[in-house]
C-alpha cells in the first residue's frame, strides 16, 4: 500500500515537468541556455503564486506547474513562429536543444534552479509589446526576452 502511495508521489511531478519541458522547447528553441532558464524560474514562480507547496513531489505541484506553463502559452504563441524561421532541421541539434530544455526542467523541479529572473511572472520578446507590459518595468533581460513581476 506505501508502494503505491510512494509511486504515485513519485509520478505525478514528472508530469509538471514534462509540461515545463515541453514550454521550454517551445519558447526556447533558439535561445541561449540562460533564456531557458529564466523561462523555467516563471512557470515556477507562477505555479508558486497558485499556492502550489514547495514540494516538488505532491499532486497539487504538478498540477500547479501545468496550469503555470499552460498560463504561459500566449507567450510562447507571440514566440514560435520567430523561431519556426530560424529552426535548423538537423535532429542532432535538436535532440541537442531537447536535452537541455530536459535538464532545465529537472533542476527547476527539484528546486535546485537558480531564478535569474528575481521573481518575475511574465515575459516576451523584446521585439514585441503587449498591453500587459505597459506601464511596468523589465526586472530582468537575458536573449531575446524581458522578464517581468507583476503584483497581481
């Protein structure tokens, strides 16, 4: 009965994760590794706002990550076809780009992710502005995007 209960604990995070994978090869396909982290540090910071605990083994983390990297995906819409253009078809570099969106992941998981973005919740292309962002300042920039916190 613990056998279960343990592999359920077990489980259930890895589908945050892979939700958080997943938006980072999205959104960070043809972004340095500091980009992707920083893209990592707001699906967390967010799922933090939705009161998930801070651990990184519970039901109600994964499903707050999942809810925070799915808040996210109007961001990443504003990204991807910038990045369809530039995307190389070579499968090694994109098993390559896999590999660290996977790493990225893990570490964010796990808690042992630094947040370069100093709490921010939002983000875009820096060649973009939507309405959100006006009127706010960037706490942080690294690539291609400015990161935001915004006190909701």
């Amino acid at each position: 009965m613990n056998m279960l209960r343990l592999t359920s604990e077990i489980i259930t995070p890895i589908d945050g994760q892979t939700e958080l994978e997943n938006l980072l090869w999205r959104a960070g396909r043809d972004a340095p590794v500091r980009e992707r982290e920083a893209i990592a540090a707001v699906a967390m910071n967010r799922a933090r706002l939705l009161g998930a605990a801070s651990v990184a083994r519970s039901a109600e983390f994964a499903t707050s990550l999942g809810v925070a990297c799915q808040g996210l995906e109007d961001s990443v819409a504003n990204v991807e076809n910038a990045s369809d253009d530039k995307r190389q078809d070579d499968k090694r570099q994109d098993d390559r780009i896999r590999a660290y969106c996977k790493r990225i992941a893990r570490r964010a998981v796990m808690g042992v992710l630094e947040d370069p973005t100093k709490g921010a919740t939002n983000f875009h292309r820096e060649s973009t502005c939507p309405a959100w962002s006006r009127g706010y300042f960037p706490c942080a920039w690294f690539g291609a995007r400015l990161f935001y916190k915004l006190e909701d």
